[in-house]
C-alpha cells in the first residue's frame, strides 16, 4: 500500500513534469508557418483559383450575389461574412421648392420622408437586389453592432416592427401631406405649377444602389411622381449632393452608402452626425433643421453629455424615434460582405472588418485536418485585390487595407481588438486601472478581468507628468510646467506590464526596450512642431485633436514597466478607455504608430533620413521635397535607410538624445545597430517588428509578399484562439 | 549641296509640325481631362469627403469636441487641397505646369500614385512597369507580325487553295479581342487542367535565380502571348494576304513569272521589296503600340503592365501619370514618323526625302 502511494506519487510528479515539458513545447505566436500573399485583381478569377485549390483564401469582402451563390454551393469552400457598410437613401430638405429652380421639393416635409420608410420593402432589397448580401436597415445604427444588437435591441425591434412596409401606408401620407405643399393629382399624377413633379435621383452606378435607386424612383412613378435618374459614380456626385447647394434644386434622393470597418461600440455620435449641423460642414449638413427635442438629445449623445448607461439608454431611445421622424436619410440595408477560403481553413475574422480587417488573424489562423483537428504549420496561400500601392513606412506609409493585412501579421498593438465585439484584450502588458472622474457614462465588461474601474470626483494629474515635447530642446515639457496651478483629468489609466516586456525579441534579435516606448511618445508630437527637424504639416491637425484632450505620460515605475495615462478623453467602455488615451496617430502604451509597428531604431533611419531631406515619411512632405517616399521594404528610400544606419552604426547613434539618453544606453544603441546590419543583410529591409510572423520578403513589382512565421516569439499560439468561438452573452 | 539643304529644310518643317501637333494634341489632352478644370470640384469634394468619413467615423475620436474634429477636416483637407495644387486656379498656369513638365519630359510627381517600389516620381512609375509590358507585348507582337507576314506570303502563293480558304473562314474569330479568349484559355489551362499559371509575371513566391526567374516568367508568357496572337493572327494574317495578293498580280510579277524566275525570288524581289514601306509601318507602329500595354487583357493576366498602371492614374484622376504615359506615346509616335520619312527613302527608290513635286 505503501510502495502504491510512493508509486502514485513518482506518477503524479511524471506527470507534472510532463505537462511542463509539454507546456515548453507547446508552439508559440503563429500556427503557420509561412504566409505567402500575391494580387489577384479578377475577384471572380481569385474565387475560381480558391475553388481550384491553387490558393487557400481570398480576403476581399466581395458583395457579389453570383459569386456568393457559388462559394456557398462548393462544399470545398468555406467564408466568413462581415458587415459595416450600409445603403441608404439621403433626402434633399431644401423648400417646400427649391430656391434655385422653383421645382416643388416634397422632401422637405418630414411627414413625407418619414413615409418613405413605408414604401420601400427593405426585405426586397437586401434579399432581392443585393442577393441575400444583406439586412435590412432601419435606423442610423449598424444592426449588427453593439448599441443595436445588444444595448437597445428592444428599441430597435420596435422601430422594425412600427416602420414595417406598408405602401398603403405611405400612399395615404404622400395624399394628405402634398395637397398642403400645393400639389393636386392630374390623372394619377402629381402636379404643381401646371407641371409634373420630377423628382432628380442621383444614382450611384459603382454598386448594387444602382438597381435599388431605380427600385425606389420607380416606387415613387407608382406613386404618381417623374423621375429624372441621374447615373453618376461616386466622384462625379459628390460635388453635387454633399458639397454643391442643396437649394440649387440638383438633386432630391442620393443613394448613399456608408463604411466602417471596425466595430463601433458607440454610435451615440450617429444622430448628429447624420442628422444635424453639428455632424458635418458641408452645405447639405447645414440646411437641417431639427425639432429642438432631437437636437438637444442628439447634441447630447454627440458629447457623451450623460451620468450613466440608463440615462443613455433614455437619451437613445428618444433619438432613435426622433431620427425616423427627422429622416433626412432613410436607412435600406446592412451590407454583408464575404470572403471565401478552403474548407480546412479557419481564422479568427473581425465582424466589421473580415478576415482583412482582423487584428488577429496571424494568431489564429490555421489548417485543420479532415477530423477538424488543428494542425501546426503549413503554408497559407492568400490572395488579395490589390497590395503594395504605398510604400510602407509606420509613421504615414500605406494605409491600404489589403497592406494593413500583412503590416498586422508582423506588428502588435498593445493590445488585440475581440474580432467579436470590438472591445481589447491585453497582448503587451498584463492588466489595467480605469479611474475615472464621478459621472462619467464608463462601463466594465465583467468578462474582462484584466481591466479595473474606479471612480473618483477629481483625477489630479501629477506634476512631473508630461504633458507636451519641446522640439528645440528635445525636452519634455512636463505638466508642472504646463500647467503651474496644476491640471485634472477626466481618467486616468494605469497600465501594468510583466517583467518579461523587456525580453521580448524582435525579428533583427533585438528586444524591447523602454526607449521604444519613450519614442512612441515623442515623435507623434514632435513631427507637429514647427521646431522640429521633422516638422510635417500634415501631422498638426491630428496634434491639435489631440491636445484638446491629452494630459499627460507618467512612467511610474520602469522595470516592470507602469504606465499612467492621463486624459480628458474617454469611452463607454472602460476597457476601450484604458488603451485609448495616449493615442496619437499611434499608441504611447507600445510602438505601433498608424501605419504599423517600428521600434526605435528602425524608426530612427527615417527621422534621419527626413532631418537631412533625403526622404519624408508622409507623402505630402515627400512630394514638397521631392524626394522618395519612405519605404522599409523596397525602393528608393532603402539605400537612404541603409545610409543612415551605416552612419548610426559607426557613431553608435541615438535619437532625441536629451531625453533619451535617460532610457537609451551607448550599449543598447551599438548593439541594435549591429543586429539591425546584420538583418539587413540577410532580409534586405527594415520592416522590424514583434509580432508572430516576420516580412521575409516583399516583391513590389511581382506584388508579392512572403511573411515567415517568427520562431522566436514567446506567447503561446493558443492565447487568442478563443476568440474563434462565439461570443458568450 | 542643294539636296542636303532640301533635306534639311524639309526635316524643319516636318519637325515644327509634328512638334506643333504634339503640343496641341498635348494641351487638348490635358484640358479635356481636367474637364476644363472642372475637375477641380470633383477634386475638392471627393478629398473633403474622403477625410471628414476618416476623422468622424474613427471611434478613437470619441471623445475630441465637434469644433476640434471640424477645424482637423478643414486642415487636412486644405492640406491636400495645397498638395494637388487646387489651391491654384487651372486656368492658366497649373495647366501649362502640366503641359510643360510632360513635355520637357521631365515627367514630374504623381499626385496619387507610387511606383511599385514606393516613388512618386512619374518616370519611376512607368519606368518599373515598362519590362513587364515590353517583354510580354513586344514579345506577343514582333511573334504576330512576323507569323502573320510568313503565312500571308505562304496563302498568296496558294491563292484559292483549302488551306487559304479555311484561313479566310477563320478571320472573323479576329473580331474577339485577346483578352476574351484569355479567359478560356485560362479556363482550359489553368482551372481545368492545372498544366499553366492562372497569371500573374511569375511564380509566387517569385524564383530568387535569374534562370529559374525567366523560365518562370516564360511560363507566365504562354498564355497572355497565346491570348494575343489567337485573337489578332487570323484578321493580320488575311489583311497581309490580300496586299500581298494585290502586289502579286501587278505586270511585273506576271513578268517575272513568264521569265521563270523562282517563286522565292519573286517573292523577294517583285513582291517584298516595293510592300517593304508599309511592312516597316506597320512593325514600328506596333512596336510603339507596345508602350501603351493592353488595360483588360493586363487585368485578366494579372500582368503588371502599363496599361494596368494607366487605368490606375485614369480611375485616380492622377494628371501627371496620365500624361506622362501619351506624351511619351506622343515623341515615341512624332520620331517614328519622322523617321519613317527617311526609311521609306531608303528602301524605296521611288520616295526621295525633299525631292519636291515631280
């Protein structure tokens, strides 16, 4: 009995040991181990060749119902649909006639383009003319989204179920509302000044709103109106129906349409933005006039101007009758787009963005075998529409969507966005404290353990955070500084980091620094000061924003890393709060600018290579110098690159060096340059970054891009498989 | 002396007048594409669009006051209202700055487009697509002028025969362009029988050796150069029977034959010798129609030619591009008739460069 406990016990410690040994072995970053992309500009050829085995999966969010009819009937096809874009109808307010040419404009009568909403059949379009690639759409709000899917879905149904197709309905408005307006029915037809009424539809021609303009005109003749149906594409109308004068009587029904593509969690800003002058200064926008109810709720919304998620459940409740009485735009459908794959492939594929959009698709995707089993390694042969038509550089290179696929496989956020839902999941630092000032409309999801919320009646921000750069002296300009009787901030977010952020490898074998992070805050600022040797223009507006709202870095402790983060700006979502403070075209929490990652060195060169006008990182600046667009992977700008880091390496360089001298030793900085030479030398680029895969190689004019998987990343590959599952309520 | 002045004074005038078409046709060009400048406002509302969607619609504005977001619209907008210059009236001299860069050749700075190794310089731009559109054009084309040559010698001499008859039946398949039976062919090859790439300039990833970089690039050519003759050989290969048909029944060549002379040297002679200006005419037209590239059968290929790159600056309003590609077009189309001036000289003995009426 003994020797059988001795023995269960050498079993149990086996055992463990195993599990460990397992646990040591268990892959790291990325189930693939190549990733190779090529153009495919034929979207029915790219689904042929995924049908035909010669790749695994197109990327591109194809709207065509032929070709979703034959994905869907090939059962060694797979695809994932996304949504975010939207069809609707704007109106044209302007009258009761237009100013500019006495034309009787029915549309300015709320009453009647609120009966629009009963005339059309939305179940038509999304399943008839869009062919099934789409929901029908009732108000400003993405269906399919978090406000009304799951906040106020109750709200919405019952603007669904109110504003159901009734044509009857909407016949019996346009009778009694456009007598008033003068108009008398000749015949069946409507009549005003001895004339028909004519109603200008500009149609768009590029997409399926080309047979929904012309469902909808002829819905309208039905009604005893004429149409003059204008085809134009995008370009060619929007002089017209968004900056020419509404009162100039062009146009009476654009077919709009609209992209997001990322989840919005807050669509509280929709209702002015759609609706009134505050959304926009275009001449269209300044002609609503609103019912001073929706107005005041609608301003609301736009500023967040609430206490708590209940009153915001009464102010959206209020603005989302009001819009459908207010319709200045008659919302058709959600678009749903798809892309298709081979059956034994899966990935984690963003809701609004697809699998282009997903910010975790180098993570999670993989191969299954015939069982469904997950295997490790294998090629995944991708095709997109178009790639590399920008160079890429993170600070203001491409921002192509189709580019921004591989840029997110090699880089990483702070954080990875729930392909779900939208909201974060740390991926750099281990958790999070929201304060938050007393009032404020923020929110936890219980589900995100990583993320604390507090509230406290006044968030102090401390003196020695900083709040501003001084270009000249490369200084910071802290908050005591800026602010000598002390400042507030509306949250505060402190992000802790493991211990490990400092032994994390990047692709040239160099490892994170807290002089990458330090960077990260500076040159986002510093590029919009005139003082700057890297002063671009293009940089002071996104500045200025965000000014209006920032105050201030602290780094708390610096090994393991705490960072706080003081701002006047926050979101419903604590979680979403936490990691968007410091944005400025990029993150402070971890380098990924706006364009993809680059750590301190890499980003270096092109500060260098830009102070001795040899090359600019933005494409305005590049074309007012006349010199190459920054790119590190190709081109022109690679030998400039290369220039500079020859420079960097003999003089053992550091950048922004008042300050940085602080966080950057001579030892660091020789051995970055070394290891980046050598790096170099063997990729030819200096796309360096973190993420699971590297860039092996780009071929610009072949537009191919080959992407390895990164062997010496550290978290293991199973971290954000979970976010293949559906999303628990 | 006196011929030599003739000449010269000749190539002046012939010179001035192309040069003067050249820059009419340029200046046309440049006005009808900006729509008289019209353009301009599409311009404005497209960029003015394009970035207020950006900065309204990006969640991680929330937060930024309205006024902050609106006056970020207007800067960047203006921004890029500067860069493209419609901070500037068209009329006149943004125009001419179009006319002049394009004409000096110095081509300029693309307005939207990048090279594919990321410059802004037009030259750049065209300059990295033009391999991929001569060595699949130039290679297609030279292939069908010359088989479409040899055969038409080969039909006139057997005039009436099955073999000329049947090539007079097939003719009419000419009336599809290449790119249509591109699509078979891709069909056949690629999808069903998987034996040829579906398109693209090589493998992928590309071969990192030269030779296994041409092989590869040869396989790529197979189908595009196929797609091409299939759809021109039939039509050329009738229009050279018929001239040569024409050439072959004139008194001389009746004469020949009755001499005895052989077939082949009549052919040489009495036939190629007086249709060798209209056979260098054609070549060298369509060896400067290579610089063009082909926009649907590119697409359909997936070949990154220029007239891919040329849809591209046309779908993006990109002037500088557009015009870079025909002014290029223009001085390549002015030399070669100028040029054909001399060759016809040469190789004809009734044309004489100067010589004035008879």
């Amino acid at each position: 009995m003994q020797l059988d406990r001795r023995g269960m016990k050498w079993v149990a410690v086996l055992l463990v040991a195993l599990s460990v040994a397992a646990g040591a072995l268990a892959r790291t970053g990325a189930w693939l181990d190549e990733v190779v992309i090529s153009e495919e500009n034929n979207l029915g050829a790219a689904v042929a060749r995924v049908a035909a085995g010669d790749s695994d999966v197109f990327i591109f969010a194809l709207t065509d119902a032929a070709l979703f009819a034959q994905v869907r009937s090939n059962p060694d096809l797979g695809y994932v649909r996304n949504v975010g874009s939207t069809s609707e109808l704007t109106l044209n307010p302007v009258g009761p006639t237009f100013p500019g040419t006495g034309a009787l404009n029915p549309f300015s009568v709320p009453r009647i383009r609120e009966a629009l909403n009963y005339l059309v059949d939305r179940d038509y379009v999304a399943n008839e003319i869009m062919g099934g690639l789409a929901l029908p759409k009732y108000t400003c709000l993405n269906g399919p989204f978090t406000d009304a899917s799951v906040r106020y879905p109750d709200i919405y149904n019952l603007i669904v179920e109110a504003y159901a197709n009734d044509p009857a309905k909407a016949e019996a408005i346009f009778n009694e509302e456009m007598p008033k307006l003068g108009a008398t029915k000749v015949d069946g037809k409507w009549m005003y000044g001895g004339k028909p009424v004519n109603l200008i539809f500009l149609i768009r021609v590029e997409d399926e709103r080309k047979r929904m303009g012309d469902y909808v005109a002829g819905l309208l003749e039905d009604l005893g109106f004429e149409t003059t149906r204008l085809y134009r594409t995008g370009a060619e109308s929007s002089p017209i129906w968004m900056n020419g004068d509404p009162a100039a009587g062009q146009w009476n029904v654009y077919t709009g349409g609209w992209v997001t593509t990322a989840i919005a969690r807050d669509q509280g800003t929709n209702f002015a933005y759609y609706y009134t002058k505050i959304g926009r200064s275009d001449p269209l926008w300044q002609v609503y006039e609103n019912d001073p109810a929706y107005l005041a709720v609608a301003e609301k919304l736009w500023n967040n101007d609430f206490n708590s998620m209940a009153e915001r459940r009464d102010l959206f409740e209020d603005a989302m009758w009001g819009a459908m009485k207010e319709s200045y735009r008659v919302w058709m459908v959600d678009r749903t787009a798809f892309s298709p794959f081979v059956k034994n492939f899966r990935v984690a594929a963003d809701v609004a963005g697809g699998i282009y959009g997903s910010q975790a698709w180098g993570w999670t995707a993989h191969f299954v075998d015939a069982a469904g089993k997950r295997q490790e390694g294998g090629k995944l042969r991708v095709l997109v529409n178009s790639m590399l038509s920008n160079p890429w550089n993170a600070i203001a290179g491409s921002n192509w969507v189709y580019d921004m696929f591989p840029i997110r496989g090699t880089g990483e956020q702070a954080w990875v966005r729930d392909t779900r839902d939208g909201l974060v999941w740390p991926l750099v630092f281990e958790r999070a404290e929201v304060t938050a000032q007393t009032g404020l409309p923020i929110a936890s999801d219980p589900r995100h353990t990583w993320c604390t919320l507090k509230f406290e009646t006044e968030i102090k921000v401390p003196a020695d955070a900083w709040y501003d750069f001084d270009a000249k002296t490369q200084k910071w300009i802290t908050v005591g500084e800026a602010f000598p009787n002390g400042t507030t901030a509306k949250t505060k977010s402190v992000i802790y980091y493991p211990a490990s952020l400092y032994d994390k490898p990047l692709h040239d074998g160099t490892k994170v620094s807290i002089a990458d992070i330090v960077l990260a805050m500076i040159v986002p600022i510093d590029r919009a000061k005139p003082d700057s040797k890297i002063y671009d223009e293009s940089a002071v507006p996104g500045y200025k924003s965000f000014m209006k709202v920032h105050k201030g870095y602290r780094i708390a402790q610096r090994s393991p890393l705490i960072l706080e983060v003081y701002s006047d700006s926050y979101q419903l979502d604590a979680e979403l709060t936490a990691v968007n403070g410091g944005v400025v075209a990029g993150s402070a929490l971890f380098p990924y600018y706006s364009q993809g990652p680059a750590f301190w060195h890499t980003l270096t060169l092109g500060i260098l290579a830009e102070e001795k006008k040899l090359a600019a990182f933005g494409a305005t600046k590049a074309g007012k110098l006349g010199v190459p667009y920054t790119s590190y992977i190709a081109g022109p700008s690679l030998d400039i690159l290369r220039a500079m880091m020859l420079e960097c390496l003999s003089t053992g360089y550091r950048p922004y060096e008042p300050t940085m001298a602080e966080f950057l030793s001579l030892s660091e900085a020789v051995s970055r340059w070394t290891l980046l030479e050598n790096f170099y030398k063997k990729v030819g680029h200096f796309w360096v970054a973190s993420g699971p895969f590297y860039l092996e190689k780009a071929y610009p004019i072949e537009k191919v891009v080959v992407l390895k998987r990164f062997a010496d990343y550290k978290l293991p590959s199973e971290q954000f498989m979970f976010l293949l599952d559906p999303l628990k309520p | 002396m006196k011929s030599l002045l003739a000449v010269g004074r000749y190539l002046i005038v012939r010179t001035l007048m192309v040069g003067i078409t050249l820059v009419v046709g340029c200046y046309l060009i440049v006005i009808i594409m900006n729509m008289g400048g019209k353009l301009d406002d599409v311009r404005r509302a497209e960029i003015r669009s394009n970035v207020a969607s950006a900065i309204f619609l990006d969640p991680s504005n929330r937060g930024i006051p309205a006024d902050a977001l609106k006056v970020m619209v207007d800067e960047l907008a203006e921004l890029e209202y500067e860069r493209l210059g419609l901070d500037r009236p068209f009329f006149p001299w943004r125009s001419l700055e179009y006319l002049f860069t394009a004409l000096s050749l110095k081509l300029g700075t693309a307005e939207q487009l990048t090279s594919d190794t990321g410059s802004r310089s037009v030259a750049r731009i065209l300059s990295e697509r033009l391999p991929a559109t001569l060595v699949l054009f130039g290679t297609s084309n030279l292939l069908l002028f010359f088989l479409a040559i040899q055969f038409a010698l080969f039909l006139s001499r057997r005039y009436g025969s099955l073999v000329d008859r049947t090539m007079v039946g097939l003719a009419p398949l000419s009336s599809a362009p290449g790119w249509f039976y591109g699509i078979f062919l891709i069909l056949i090859f690629a999808a069903v029988l998987r034996v040829l790439p579906w398109g693209g300039l090589v493998q992928v990833p590309p071969p990192d050796t030269a030779p296994a970089y041409a092989l590869s690039l040869l396989e790529h050519m197979i189908l595009p150069v196929l797609a091409i003759t299939i759809g021109a050989l039939f039509a050329n290969v009738y229009r050279w029977r018929t001239f040569f048909l024409i050439y072959s029944s004139e008194d001389y060549v009746e004469l020949a034959k009755a001499k005895g002379l052989s077939a082949r040297g009549i052919q040489r002679r009495y036939i190629m010798r007086p249709t060798l200006p209209t056979i260098i005419t054609s070549l060298m037209l369509i060896l400067i129609g290579t610089w063009q590239g082909q926009i649907i059968l590119e697409t359909v290929f997936n070949w990154p030619g220029l007239g891919r790159q040329y849809l591209a600056a046309v779908n993006l309003n990109d002037t500088p591009v557009i015009l870079g590609t025909l002014v290029i077009y223009g001085y390549l189309l002015a030399g070669t008739l100028l040029l054909l001036e001399f060759i016809y000289a040469l190789v004809d003995p009734r044309v004489r460069v100067g010589g004035g009426k008879v």
